[in-house]
C-alpha cells in the first residue's frame, strides 16, 4: 500500500469523537469533534452505540471535506478507541443488542468475586488481574441478563468484541469482525504472548470463540471507510491509552508515561512480563514482535473532579484558578480517600465510599485534596514500577487533568522525579496518527515544558498521613 501523505487519526473516547487530521512532520491540517453521552448509574456506565458510530462517521466527514489536499494525495484513517468498552451486536445487520457498556463499568462485579481462585492463573495468562472493568466478565453478564443477547447466542448471530471491533465492522464497507492486541488484551480472554484467544479462559467464562472477532495486528487492512466522496483506507486501530506513547515518537524505555483524564494511566515500556500488583499490556504488535508496558491505574481522575462537582457542589474551574505550584507550601488541604471509580492498582477493589479526612474546609482546599490525591496514587504506582527494576529518569504527562499546575508539581514533588508536560492536548490522536505513517513520518519534537521536583515538607507529610489511611481502610 502506498504509504500515506495524511493519516486522520480518530480518537473514540469516553465523552466524545475527535478526528484530527496530521501530515507527515505531525502538524494538524483540520480537526472535528462531536460529544457523546454517558449514562452513569454507578456501577453500570454505557453509551449508546448508535451515538458513537454516528460520531465517529461525521467527525470523519467533516475533516475529510475541510481538508485543502488534491484528488490524489494518500489519506489513510487509524483508530484509537476506550480499551475496555464492549459492545454485543447482531452479526449481519450490525445491530447493537446492549448499550456500550463503559470501561467504567463493574455491574459483573459478584461474577469476578465468585472466579478468584481463578485470579492466578488469569494473571499468568493474560497479564491481568480478574476485574469487572475487563471484557468477558460483561459478556458473561449480558448472556446471562439480556435475552437479546442470549438468543443471538443461541441461534449463531451473536458478535462481540471490544468498541473497536464493532466500530471496524460499522464504519467501513467492508464490515470484517477483527480486533487488534491492545483491545483485545483488555477481555481477560486473550494471551498476550501468543496473540490469540486462550481456551481455558474461553470455558472458564462460558464463552465461544465464533462470538469474537479475529485477532490482528495493530497496523491491517481494516476496511474502507467512504467520506466525503474519497475512500479512505482503515490502516491501524489500537487504544487510546496505548497510543499516548507514540505521540512522541518511538518508546523510550526510561521514561514513564502517564495520561490522566478521566482515569489516570500510568505505562512503562518493558521487554518481559511483570509480577502484580501492575499489569502487563501489549502496547504494539506487528511483523517485527510485540511490545509490552507495564501499566498502573487510577480510576479517579477526571471522574473525581466530576465527582466534586457534582456531589460536593464545588465550582472546579472557579476554584482551579485559585491553586498553582505556589500553593503547595502555603495551604493545608485535607486527606481525600479517593475511591471514585473504585481503587484501581495496586489496591484492586472497590474501596467504599470516597470520603475526606477532615472538617470544615473550604472548596479550594478540598479541590487541592482531591489533586494530591491524583498524585499520591501515581506515586504509589511510581514505587511498584521502581520495585520492578523500572526506576524511570522521567515523566511525561498528558491528558486534561494535567494542565493543573498544581498536581503536576505535587506529582513531581512526591514522585520525587523531573515530570516532563510536552505542549500538546491530543496526545491520543497524534499518536495514532504515528503509527498510522510508520517508517515515513517526520514528526517534529513537541516543545515541553519540564517540572523539577522541589521538596516540600508539608505536602510530603500529608503523603504519609494518606498512605496511613490507605492501609487502614
């Protein structure tokens, strides 16, 4: 295939469509964004299917058509999407059969408790640990909860895969069920090592491999996608989390990279498998081998300031404005055990209701609480890493959240490390859009702005009274 002079990169995420269009030396010729909604019921999140297919093809429309390229130029589209958001869909007709049900979402909770003799050997087979957020656990769920679902099952019609699976087959006309590693390595159904599904764990949760799509590499001929009157090759699909990386260009394996929106993830390229609390995730596949990061998570970010808003009544932007890097050593917030989402690594459980170790504060405070706690769990995460031999020399940061001055300080400060804040807010897209160029991008460097770490006494005494509480929770 001829190597694109145009990649669109399409960025699928939990509260909206983005397409940005990028040549080759990474400079963004047109961009689209559309808003999704989110129906959160506590532990069952889902999106409406239908919403994000219609998305994902007018985001794509309108770049396309604002786009000032000749007939001729090569425009190839790649695809980033939420790793764990799943859909169930009538083979045929493409009709979804649930909502997506969100990477947030826990409603097989009770399932993945009643397997964990199982947890072992799960870890060992797919570098993860049992979790309700994980793909099989919500199609065992639906098989068993949704008679829709159960009767596609039964008469031969039933496809399931990851939201990236069912958007291939939706936005492209040649409508193939396939799935790349880093979506498929987020089921709890598929072998890392060998990049194909593993019958143990198919019979572990009841479920037939015809139901699930064929696993590829991240860079195939997934279809063609028809906009605005051009044909548009489907070069490379993976997910969101797993392109942050390459927004960079090639990995460099001493640095730590950490996206935080609505959840934080934190991933550090390795060459072997790492023992828990951390995951194992493949990052990269193709004809060359395959590449791993070890990879943290916290599930309150975003969502936790979306948590203090909404349940706190607290005017976030207002109070943003109000806390900067001058602010860690003049105010004393309180304590905030921050388990909006459910404690992700290295906890791995639900943890209770989030609550704040301390009366009668005002918002900011609490808002500067709710930030160090962003920042207390990455550090956590930071010393298993560093336990693993993965002692990084940076790192970068991205995502929304992170243009908080005042966590990207606390997080250098406790982290004790240099944190690097590259210039540059669609990190998913860019690097969707470099793996789509492969050998021929010429991307030049994203200027960056870099956070020494500083001590400050009485932000790390808070850190050890928050480590104090978390061990006793």
């Amino acid at each position: 295939m001829t190597p694109p002079e145009i990649v669109i990169a399409i960025d699928q995420g939990s509260h909206g469509t983005r397409a940005i269009a990028f040549d080759r030396q990474g400079a963004m010729l047109a961009a689209s964004e559309r808003p999704i909604a989110t129906h959160d019921a506590g532990v069952m999140v889902e999106h409406d299917a239908h919403e994000i297919v219609a998305s994902v093809r007018g985001c794509v429309d309108e770049v396309v058509a604002s786009l000032d390229a000749p007939a001729g130029t090569q425009v190839h589209c790649a695809l980033a999407t939420q790793r764990s958001t799943i859909v169930c869909w009538q083979r045929e007709t493409l009709t979804p059969l649930v909502p997506a049900i969100s990477w947030r979402d826990r409603r097989a909770s009770a399932l993945i408790d009643s397997l964990s003799e199982y947890a072992d050997e799960v870890r060992s087979l797919t570098g993860l640990r049992l979790s309700p957020h994980y793909g099989a656990s919500k199609l065992r769920w639906c098989l068993d909860n949704v008679p829709a679902v159960a009767a596609a099952a039964a008469d031969g019609s039933l496809a399931f895969g990851p939201l990236a699976s069912y958007l291939v087959a939706s936005i492209t006309r040649e409508r193939q069920s396939l799935v790349d590693p880093a979506n498929a390595s987020r089921t709890l159904l598929y072998s890392p090592a060998s990049g194909t599904w593993v019958p143990k764990l198919l019979q572990l949760f009841g479920i037939e491999a015809r139901w699930l799509p064929q696993p590829v590499s991240t860079a195939w001929s997934f279809g063609t996608l028809s906009a605005a009157g051009r044909q548009l090759p489907l070069t490379v699909v993976t997910g969101d989390q797993s392109a942050v990386p390459y927004a960079f260009g090639a990995l460099d394996y001493d640095t730590v990279y950490i996206n935080i929106g609505t959840g934080a993830f934190i991933q550090k390229p390795v060459e072997n498998p790492v023992p828990p609390p951390l995951l194992t995730s493949v990052i990269h596949a193709d004809a060359n081998g395959r590449r791993y990061v070890m990879e943290g998570a916290v599930n309150g970010a975003g969502s936790a300031l979306n948590w203090l808003a909404e349940e706190q009544h607290v005017d976030v932007a207002a109070c943003l404005l109000q806390l900067n890097a001058d602010a860690l050593a003049h105010i004393a917030p309180p304590l905030f055990i921050n388990t909006v989402g459910g404690l992700g690594s290295p906890w791995w459980c639900e943890g209770g209701e989030p609550w704040f170790s301390g009366a009668g504060v005002d918002d900011v405070l609490r808002l500067a609480a709710v930030l160090e706690s962003i920042a207390f769990m990455i550090a956590t995460n930071l010393d298993y890493i560093r336990q693993c031999g993965g002692a990084p020399s940076r790192l970068l940061v991205t995502g929304g959240v992170a243009r908080s001055d005042y966590l990207v300080h606390a997080l250098a400060s406790v982290a004790a490390v240099a944190v690097m804040c590259p210039q540059v807010h669609e990190a998913t897209a860019r690097g969707t859009a470099w793996l789509a160029f492969a050998e021929c991008a010429e991307f030049l460097p994203v200027a960056m702005t870099t956070v020494e770490p500083l001590p400050c006494p009485a932000l790390a005494s808070r850190y050890r009274q928050w480590q104090a509480l978390m061990a006793k929770r």
